[in-house]
C-alpha cells in the first residue's frame, strides 16, 4: 500500500479532499482522516475500500 498527501480545501461548512490516482487504475482507495479539536483531542478513521479507481 502506498499512502499519498491530498490538498485540502474548505468549501461551503464542509471539507474536500483531492489527490492525484495516475496509474492506479482498477485500485481501491483506503481513506485515512487524522483529525484533533481545539481541546486537542484527537481521532484517526480509516475506512479501506472507500472507493474504487476507474
């Protein structure tokens, strides 16, 4: 598995998150979020199998 950054951008009260799949065609995406309030409370999900690369 290789893990890749993804450029963040806040639209509307929501988040997206972009990240290039070049070559990756017929691979299944595994999402990880890291994610920490302003308590500095902090979460990771991963969710594997999130999507599929056509």
């Amino acid at each position: 598995m290789t893990w890749a950054g993804a450029r963040v951008s806040q639209q509307g009260g929501g988040r997206t998150a972009t990240v290039h799949h070049a070559g990756a065609s017929g691979a299944q995406v595994t999402l990880r979020t890291d994610r920490t309030d302003a308590h500095g409370d902090s979460v990771t999900r991963t969710v594997v199998g999130a999507d599929d690369v056509r």
